[in-house]
C-alpha cells in the first residue's frame, strides 16, 4: 500500500491541546492534587498551603464591626472547597458556609501553553 500519511494527533495536540469532558477533568483534577497534597516538596504546591495571590487588604472590602481592619474577601475559599475537597459538603446555611471559610490558597497553575479543559 503506498501513499502519504500524516499524524493527525500530534497536529491537533501541538496546535490546540488537550480537552476533556466535564468527568475526564475531574479525574484529571482529582488525581494531580492527589500528587500534589502528597507530595514532601518545600514549599508545597497543594492550593491549600500556598498564600493568598491579592492578600493586600483594599478600601473597598467589608469592615468588621469595630471599624478598623477590612474584611478580605479574597481569604474567603468556600467555592474553592466545594469544588476541590471532597469531604465539604455544600453549606446549607450563610452562618455554616462563615464558617468554612479559611485562607484562600492557589492551587493549580497551567502553563501558557496547555489547554487542558480544567
């Protein structure tokens, strides 16, 4: 048989990266922050030990009620913690999901390059 082929995978993969269905990212997501959260590497990369990306406080968040430190918004991880952590379960109530809130971590970088559907 003659004729000319071509590599069609690595065309579409070099130029737009990999996708995936909503599933195949949760497994994808699952298991690199199951590396990660195991992993002994100083500093750790696991969302949750890393610090918060804009700690700076700002104006324009809320105060607490003596008026003097602001409330940052960006320490607040609850829908990170529903998305992330399995053993939360969604609060049911404001005063539950206050209290699940702790300080906010990033967890995962993607390269400029890698389109990975996460």
């Amino acid at each position: 048989m003659s004729g000319s082929i071509f590599d069609l995978w690595t065309m579409l993969f070099h130029n737009d990266g990999i996708h995936f269905s909503s599933s195949g990212s949760k497994i994808v997501v699952k298991e690199i922050l199951k590396v990660l959260n195991e992993a002994e590497w100083k500093p750790s990369l696991h969302w949750k030990s890393m610090p918060t990306e804009f700690s700076e406080d700002s104006p324009y968040y809320l105060v607490y009620l003596d008026g003097k430190p602001t409330l940052n918004l960006s320490d607040w991880t609850l829908h990170r913690e529903i998305q992330w952590d399995e053993k939360h379960d969604r609060p049911h109530s404001f005063k539950q999901a206050h209290s699940t809130m702790t300080k906010t971590k990033l967890y995962v970088a993607i390269t400029k390059n890698c389109t990975c559907g996460l």
